[in-house]
C-alpha cells in the first residue's frame, strides 16, 4: 500500500493492517502512513537545514544584518553593547552587501541615495572590510568644516542647543559632557555629545565631498575617529559602494562586560534601550 492508497475498509484496524500476509508496509496509526525509513529522515533533516540557511542568507544579504556596537562614538545615540538592525534595501546592494565582500561586480544594484543625517553602516575605506557605523553629515558637492566646537555645512553653521552639561571622571580625565540637539539644514534632528571647546577635532579645514562619496561623523564629537580624520588613519571620504545598510532599531542593549559566553552575565541588559527606533 502507498502513500497515497487508502484501505477500501474504512474499519481496518491497526492489527489488521500489521499482520496481513506478505505485506511490506507498517503503519503506526490505523490508515496510516508508511513508516520513514531513518535514511529518509535523515534526508528531509538536511533539506529543511539546507532551506533555512539559504532563507537566512537571503535575508541578511537583502534585507536585514544585526550588528553590535562595539564603541562610545556613537554616543548618546547608540551605547557600546546595542544590538542593533540595519535593513540593506534602504541603499541597494553592493558587493559590500554580501559577506566577506565578493568581486562579483562594482557599484550598487537598485541603489538609491542616503540622506543627510541617517546612520549608516559602512565598510571602511581603507581595508573594505571592517564595520563602522557614522551618521552622515555631507553630501557629494558639501563643503563641510568644524570650527571653534561648531559644524559648518557649505559654510552656514548647523543650528544647535544645549540641552546638558555636567561634570564627569573617565579615562579621558576629568571634564565637562555637554549635550546638544543638533539640527541639520534638511530639517533632521537629534542628539549630540562632545568634551566642549579646545579638543584636536574642533577646527578643521574645510573638507569638499567628492562625487559618489559621503561625509561622516560620530555624534559623540570629540570621542570618534571619522571623516575629519584622513583616511590613512582613519576614515576619510566614504564611496558609496562602501555603504552596508541603514541601521533602524535597537533589538535589545547589553551592558560592557555582558557576553553569550557567561550565562550570568545574560540578565545585564539596558531594558529601556529595548526596542528604540533610530533617528
């Protein structure tokens, strides 16, 4: 009897069935199905393993990569320990979008443009292989420029506010945190954080954003090496090709010290950082 074959009898019980002569099929259940043999098994384990990995890859090469943050740069925005989602369709695909960035062609497949003030994930210029995570700040043709603490934009400076300032101890020493709400001239809004005046990166020269490139920078100013650092040392221009995805979402938020690999560190979690859109 197949698989598709049914008994005639609707009443043939599974006694019946087991003990008629000559018969090669065993069922666990009265009409049942034939019984799997361990090697089919086995077979359909490694189909359904095959078609996961291959669901997963699609996803993280067109849709969706987490990433973890490794570093205060990005502070107040993003803390060392977020875990965060970057959704790759925002800017295309490039080689970059793929893992261990393949030669497999140049530019972007149904790319389409950042805009000034989202957070990006990038492969960094010099070694097209290492993840950094910036905001961007100019566009291909921005003249863009820090002067006395203050951000120039095509030489206007960028409106800001300051929301806090307190007093804190740190490797750094001790010295002001100020805080101010940054907003940029296309309307986009949202907190900064630097060590107030007199730090190496508050008088730059004026950077010109060649085409197909971008500008960026850590919101936590004076704690993030970026483009006002040359890109032998440190970031430079971005291409665009070098563009991951833009990040969306803090999934959850570990505290330093927190790792898979020590269950009690596992409940060392930042709650209220759980679930937070990006802007």
């Amino acid at each position: 009897m197949s698989e598709d074959q049914k008994p005639n009898d609707a009443s043939v019980s599974l006694e019946n069935e087991a003990t008629t002569a000559n018969s090669t099929v065993y069922t666990d259940k009265p009409g049942g199905k034939e019984k799997p043999s361990a090697a089919s098994e086995t077979g359909e384990i490694f189909k359904t393993i095959v078609f996961a990995l291959l669901i997963a890859m699609v996803l993280r090469i067109f849709l969706f990569q987490p990433f973890t943050i490794p570093s205060a740069s990005m502070e107040p925005n993003l803390y060392e320990g977020d875990y965060i989602i970057v959704s790759k369709w925002s800017y295309g695909i490039s080689k970059h979008s793929i893992p261990f960035s393949p030669p497999l062609f140049n530019g972007r497949i149904m790319g389409s443009a950042p805009k000034r003030g989202d957070i990006v994930v990038f492969k960094l210029p010099r070694d097209n292989k290492t993840d950094f995570i910036k905001r961007v700040i100019g566009l291909p043709g921005d003249r863009v420029q820090m002067i006395s603490n203050k951000l120039y934009i095509n030489d206007k400076p960028v409106q800001d506010v300051v929301v806090s300032t307190q007093e804190v101890q740190d490797m750094f020493g001790s010295h002001p945190v100020i805080q101010a709400r940054e907003t940029l001239p296309n309307g986009k809004s949202f907190m900064t954080q630097d060590f107030g005046p007199g730090n190496d990166l508050d008088d730059t020269p004026v950077y010109e954003v060649p085409v197909g490139h971008y500008f960026m920078m850590g919101d936590n100013r004076d704690n993030s090496i970026d483009s006002r650092v040359e890109q032998s040392s440190g970031v430079g221009m971005v291409p665009a090709e070098n563009l991951v995805g833009k990040a969306q979402i803090i999934l959850f938020s570990w505290k330093p010290g927190a790792s898979l690999l020590n269950p009690t560190t596992w409940f060392n979690v930042r709650l209220d950082r759980f679930f937070n859109v990006l802007h």
